[in-house]
C-alpha cells in the first residue's frame, strides 16, 4: 500500500548560485559528507547535487507535515550500476519504523537546465 508520494523538480542553476553564495555552510546543512564527496567526484557537481536536493525535497513532501526533517536526515546514494537509493538516519527513521514505510522508492532524472525526483512510500 502506498503511504505517499513526493515529486520535486530544482533547476540545476539555483543550486550552482547558491553554493557559489553560501559554499560550505549552505553544502553541510543540506548534504551528507558521503553525497557532497560524490558529488564533487562528477564532471559537473551542481547537476548531482541539484537531484539529490530534488530528491530530498519529494521524500519531504511524501512524508507530508507529520514530522519536521533535516536534509541530513535523508542520504542519496547510488547503489551497484549507478541506482540511486535513499538511506534515512536519525529521527526520520525512528519516525518511518512507526508509520511502517518498507520501502522507499526513488527515481532520478535530468534534462538540460533541470533536474527532478520522485518519490514514492510504501508500507505494511
């Protein structure tokens, strides 16, 4: 049964403007360790990062207002061949354990000037 479904699209422009501004301090407060090391490994960094924030932002919005989320809280990772996936820590977990959210589906994409993510919740 699904529990809730999140879509977001970001233009990868906004990001690149935005880490140019606030740099590290706007970087740590939205991205794990793990995602900015990632990210920062591609060609071009704002692309990757723009999907995960996008990524973020539809898990956000399929959870709904229940609980307040720290970007943090939620980690985008690729896993063998390059599918991405979603891993939760803190708070947010404790929170997904109760509601029983047994999967968490993700799907990535970009085109051009944007990039966009959709999120789906599935529970018991």
């Amino acid at each position: 049964m699904i529990y809730g479904i999140g879509i977001d699209i970001v233009r990868i422009q906004r990001i690149k403007d935005v880490v140019e501004k606030w740099g590290e301090s706007f970087l740590k407060r939205v991205f794990t360790e793990n995602e900015i090391r990632y990210c920062y490994m591609k060609k071009n960094p704002y692309l990757s990062l723009a999907v995960r924030f996008a990524a973020k932002e539809a898990l956000i919005k399929a959870i709904g207002s229940d609980i307040p989320v720290s970007f943090t809280e939620i980690e985008i990772i690729n896993r063998d061949k390059g599918i991405p996936s979603v891993e939760i820590h803190g708070r947010l977990g404790d929170f997904l354990q109760e509601k029983a959210v047994k999967k968490i589906h993700l799907s990535l994409s970009h085109e051009h000037d944007y990039g966009v993510a959709c999120v789906v919740l599935e529970h018991y």
